[in-house]
C-alpha cells in the first residue's frame, strides 16, 4: 500500500470518525441485561444494528461538518477535520454520506418496521441537532442524550425485548453526564472564545455546568445503584450479585470528574475513555462482571 493510499484511507476515516463508533456500545446494553448474549440470532441482530447505527453516526458527522465547515475553520481542533481543512470536498463527503445512509437504510430494513423507526428518530433528531438545537442551552445536552437512549432502544427492538424504564433512565442520566462534561471542557478550554466557535456555550458558565455535573452525577448513582439492589431485577437476571459492581460505576464517574476538572479531559467522552488507562479500565472490569453474573 503507497503512503498516498494510507493518508487517503486515513483521510476518509477521520471523515466517518470512526473513534466515535464506540459510542454504539449502548446498542448492547439490552442484549446483555435480556440475558440473551448467548442465543446466536440475537447476537447477530444487535451486530447489525450496531453497524448501522454506525453508519447513521458517521453520516450524521458528516451533515454536521458541512453544515458547519465556516465556523470549525476558526477553530483549535476542529479546523483539522477533512472538510474545514479543505481534504475532501463537499461534493465527495455528500457522496459518502449518501453511500452510508443507503447502507443504513437497508440494514434498517432486515430488521424490521420497529427498528426503521428508531433509526429514522435518530437521523431526524442529529438533523435538527445539525441545524437549529445545538445552539440552544440545555436542549443540546437533552438531544445529546436523546441519542444515547435511541441507541438502547435500537438495540432491544431489533431482539426484540422490552426495554426497562430502569435502563432507559440510566442511560440517559450517564449520557447527560458525559454531554455535560463535554461543555464544560469546551467552556474551559475555548476561554473568552467559547461563544464564536458555539452559540449555546454562550448561555453557560462554569458554576452553572457544575450545578448541572453535580446533579446528573448523583442521579446517575443511585439509579444503578436502585436498579442493581431491586429485587425483580435480581429474579429477572437471576443473580443477587449486581451491587458489587456499583463500586466500579462509581470509580468510573469519578474518575472521568477527575478528568474534567484536572486534566481539561472529558472534551471527547470517547477519546478520554480511549486513551485513560484507569477509565478504561473501570469500564471493562465493569462489562466483565456484569456478563459473568448474569451468566453464571
């Protein structure tokens, strides 16, 4: 493979972020807490739910980068993305999200009407995200983990298996979390600048986002921690063990505060989960014990 091969690949890969992929992890909480992980079908079912919510991301991504190519010109990091930095051409990215979207599309479709209709949730509500929501303070964290929450019920419907109001409220608690800390580190990190590069961080503070941090990380932790300590849970999962691993969600969540807060982390809850040993760490000790009681 010639080097111009490699840096057009990478070129393209950075276009997708495909880093941001792991995101779609929410895409097999249902699997595991339906205690289906082992029945082949369902397996293959959520994978391909998972890759088309990939898709959709990337194509999402790429909406938002043309929408807003202008303004991520004048920014820090963003300017480096394939678009702003004049790497791939309008023209060709449009070309590239079609192509994902034909994609999703079809996959949607093999798994049926229940799961097109999430998917399409999730397309009209980044579109709106893209072009009118994210800058208006507070609804653009909502939106955020609105789509955290479209991922967990994609996965169940594709199954299918109900989801619990106990997973959802969890999930969007976490994902207000991380939608959270985001802002904050671009508020910390953006200076008296923050508002030129996002309209809405211009309706928040430092004091407000730590209210809101301090909220959302509470209530985070005594979800699980209720949902792990419920008796029907126990019997529904058949294990009374789920609360020996409330110790690592709490690790996790302070863990990633410490980022926020030490470190300007938490900017990209991906990379920081990606490249911070310690939060990594937590998270895959936590997803270990979780499959390992629920299948013992």
């Amino acid at each position: 493979m010639t080097a111009d091969i490699r840096t057009l690949l990478r070129t393209y890969v950075a276009l997708l972020r495909a880093e941001q992929w792991l995101k779609n992890a929410f895409v097999f909480i249902a699997l595991i807490f339906a205690r289906r992980f082992t029945d082949g079908d369902a397996v293959v079912s959520v994978l391909v739910a998972a890759v088309v919510f990939c898709a959709l991301a990337s194509a999402m991504y790429i909406t938002n980068d043309l929408h807003d190519v202008d303004e991520d010109r004048h920014h820090p990091q963003k300017r480096r993305r394939p678009i702003a930095a004049g790497l791939v051409a309008p023209r060709s990215a449009r070309r590239v999200r079609a192509g994902l979207l034909v994609a999703a599309l079809v996959g949607s479709a093999a798994l049926g009407a229940s799961f097109s209709l999430v998917a399409a949730a999730y397309i009209v509500l980044n579109v709106a995200y893209s072009y009118r929501l994210k800058r208006i303070a507070l609804v653009d964290v909502m939106v955020i983990a609105a789509g955290y929450v479209l991922r967990v019920v994609g996965g169940a419907v594709a199954i299918p298996v109900p989801v619990t109001p106990w997973l959802l409220v969890t999930s969007m608690l976490l994902a207000l979390f991380l939608a959270l800390g985001k802002r904050r580190n671009e508020l910390v990190v953006l200076g008296s600048e923050a508002a030129t590069h996002r309209a809405a961080l211009a309706q928040y503070t430092p004091e407000l986002l730590d209210q809101l941090i301090a909220v959302v990380t509470s209530s985070t932790v005594i979800a699980y921690s209720l949902y792990a300590m419920d008796r029907a849970v126990a019997e529904q999962l058949g294990t009374p063990w789920l609360p020996l691993t409330i110790p690592l969600v709490l690790f996790g969540v302070f863990r990633y505060l410490y980022l926020i807060h030490r470190h300007q982390g938490g900017g990209d809850p991906t990379m920081a989960l990606i490249r911070d040993r310690p939060l990594l760490a937590s998270v895959a000790l936590w997803s270990l014990f979780v499959v390992a009681l629920i299948a013992s």
